[in-house]
C-alpha cells in the first residue's frame, strides 16, 4: 500500500516489554507521529498487512519470532521490502551486524538516546516520503502510459477509420462519421438519391494512340480537378474507372437540395475541365467532357471484402445516368427533367428532347443544362 505522507509519520514500536513500548511512545507522539504497537513477531506482521505504516522500530529480543526473523520477513514480501526498519539492540557490534544483514536501515542501542532516536526516526522518515513520491508518480506514470497506449490504439484506428471513409466521402463528411463513431447508416439501405456520371470525350482513341506516362499523367490532372470539387460540394464518390467517375448526393448524409447542388457541381467540374482541355490541346490531345445526372431510388451499402470495400449505389438510377452521359455531347450537361425542375429557377437550361437511352423501354426526356444564374434564385 502507498500514501501519500502529509505531516509527521506513522512508527510501528514492536517490543514484547510494555515499559519499552510506553518509553518510545511517550518520545514520538509529543512530536507528532502517529504510534502504532505490536507485542510480538506475529502482531507486528500483522499491523503492516493492515495499516500504514511509516517506520517499523524493532526489537530484537523477543519470544517466538525475534526481530531478525521479523525484518526477513518484512524484507521478503514486495509492499514493505523498501520499508524503514530500525532495530533496537543491546550492546555490542554482532547484534548490529546481524541487524543489518537481516536488512535493517539502522540501529538504536540500548537505553535509547531521546536525541538520538528523534533524529534517526526523523531522517528514515523522510527518506520513506521520497520513496512514496516516487511510487505514486511511478504509478501515475504507468496510468499515464496506459492511457498514451489506449489514445494511441484509438487514434489509430480513427486514421483507418477515416483512411476508408475518404475514399468515397469527403473529409468532412468522413469526420463526421468517425466523430460519431456509427457506421450503421453505411449498411445496406434503399433511399432516393441523384447521381451525377461524367467522363472524357474521345479519351478511348487518345488513349489507344498516346504512350501509357502521358495517358496516366493526363487521368491524374483530371482526377485532381475534379475530386477536388466532389469534396467541396460533398458529394459521394462510388467510384472511377479511368475517364468516368460516378458521384451521388443524399447518402449517406442526407441534404435537401441533391438536385440543385449535383447541378451546381456538374458546372463546376465543366468549366474546370474547360481549362485543363486548352493546355491538353497545347500538347496535342483532342479531349471533350460529358455528363449525366439523374435522380431515383437505389440500395446503397459496403460490399466488398476483408481489406478492400467500397460504397456502392445499385440501382437503375446509376446506369441512367451513365446512360444519359453517354448520349451527351462535348462539354454537354443532361439531366432527366425531374432534376431539372426540382434544381429551381438558377439552373439556365434548354429542352433537349426525348431520348432514347439503351437498357430503358421508355424515352427519357432530358434537358441541356446551359449555366446557373444567381439572380434567378428564389430566396
């Protein structure tokens, strides 16, 4: 057991004689130390194993267990090995020796000096302050260290947490989840969604013409451009596959305005592209930008398998609007016309008819998204 020792010490006196005991009280507790007694051997074990104890003055003398027996034994068990022990001895130099290699810190001779004993109980005492200092803040270390351990793990796992996350959410999006710590909502689900499919025109010929380093560094400029503004206008990202890329918007964080904001960012990412063709051009590749948006149900979810998943949106909504990407023409914008009309009146766009989409029965009529006009916006 260790405490920390405020104000004068606890002295545990053993002695088989009740005078010696009243002596070394009558001493120490003017002074203010707190005196415990022990009759015997026996007693006096038994006092540590209960109580707090500061420093043990020890007979040597006694019937049944005598003080050196009693100091093995103190020196034996891990609480009180480091205990103060000071052992009270007759005269003459082999009781001290044998005193201290049973492990006592010191010695008394009989009759004990007042002066003499204040000063060694004085010194002994203070040394046992230092080494219960020492004890808590070893403990306070190991919690310290247990506690570093366990942020550490959680750290850890938090970064491969969100090193998954990132993949196909934004940052803050990620964070969010990671935050919360639920990840339920990434479970399999159906909820209404808008999904925005774009890709390269004329990247297929570019591709089977130009030398892998430049088809690659061209895929990465697209990549950093256009990933850029899926995370600031918090898109989903399903996934890419070369040229094309496939976003959502809804799930798994919901937002009321998909329509408006997959619009939005449809624009942005064709005026950036805009910009990278014209130095694609300079270097002799004749690219173009397509995209579809669409807006539906699908069920969403984790699939995949140990080490590897990813989110993935199924669901005719998707193959529509890769559909209507597909049927687009350069740097052209085709959304079905239900997002057209719930996107609201910033969205400038002209009808584009109906279309006949593969893999759909029906005609889809579409419409050309041309630009946004902030000052049609209805507050």
């Amino acid at each position: 057991m260790t405490r920390e020792v405020t104000g004068k010490a606890t002295v545990l006196v053993v002695d088989d004689q009740p005078q010696n005991i009243r002596l070394l009280a009558a001493v120490l507790t003017p002074r203010g130390y707190d005196v415990r007694t022990a009759a015997s051997g026996e007693e006096a074990l038994a006092a540590l194993d209960d109580a707090d104890v500061d420093l043990v003055l020890l007979d040597i003398v006694m019937p049944g267990m005598d003080g050196y027996e009693v100091c093995r034994r103190i020196r034996e068990q891990t609480e009180t090995a480091y205990l103060p022990v000071v052992m009270v001895t007759a005269s003459g130099d082999e009781q001290k020796i044998k005193a201290l290699e049973a492990g006592a810190d010191d010695f008394l001779t009989k009759p004990v000096d007042q002066s003499e004993l204040l000063a060694r109980v004085a010194s002994l005492a203070r040394i046992k302050r230092y080494q219960d200092t020492i004890k808590r803040q070893a403990g306070e270390l190991a919690d310290w260290n247990r506690e570093l351990e366990s942020r550490v793990e959680s750290q850890v796992s938090q970064l491969e947490r969100m090193g998954r996350l990132r993949r196909f959410l934004s940052p803050q999006l990620a964070e969010l989840i990671v935050d919360s710590g639920d990840e339920t909502f990434l479970e399999s689900h159906r909820r209404e969604i808008v999904v925005v499919f774009c890709d390269l025109r004329g990247f297929t010929t570019f591709a089977e013409s130009s030398e892998p380093e430049e088809v690659i560094a061209v895929l990465q400029e697209y990549h950093h451009a256009l990933g850029d503004l899926i995370f600031r206008f918090e898109g989903t990202l399903e996934r890419f596959t070369g040229d094309g890329m496939m976003v959502f918007f809804n799930d798994p964080v919901r937002c009321d305005d998909g329509p408006l904001r997959s619009v939005r960012m449809a624009v942005a990412m064709r005026t950036r592209v805009m910009g990278l063709a014209e130095s694609w051009a300079r270097r002799g590749h004749d690219l173009g930008f397509g995209i579809g948006i669409a807006q539906g149900y699908a069920t969403l979810g984790t699939i995949g398998f140990e080490g590897r998943q990813d989110y993935a949106a199924i669901g005719n909504v998707t193959n529509l609007a890769a559909r209507l990407c597909a049927d687009a023409g350069p740097w052209q914008i085709l959304t079905t016309e239900r997002v057209f009309s719930a996107a609201g009146p910033s969205v400038v766009g002209e009808d584009a008819g109906d279309r006949q989409v593969k893999g759909f029965s029906r005609p889809v009529h579409a419409f050309s998204v041309m630009g946004l006009d902030s000052a049609r916006t209805v507050s």
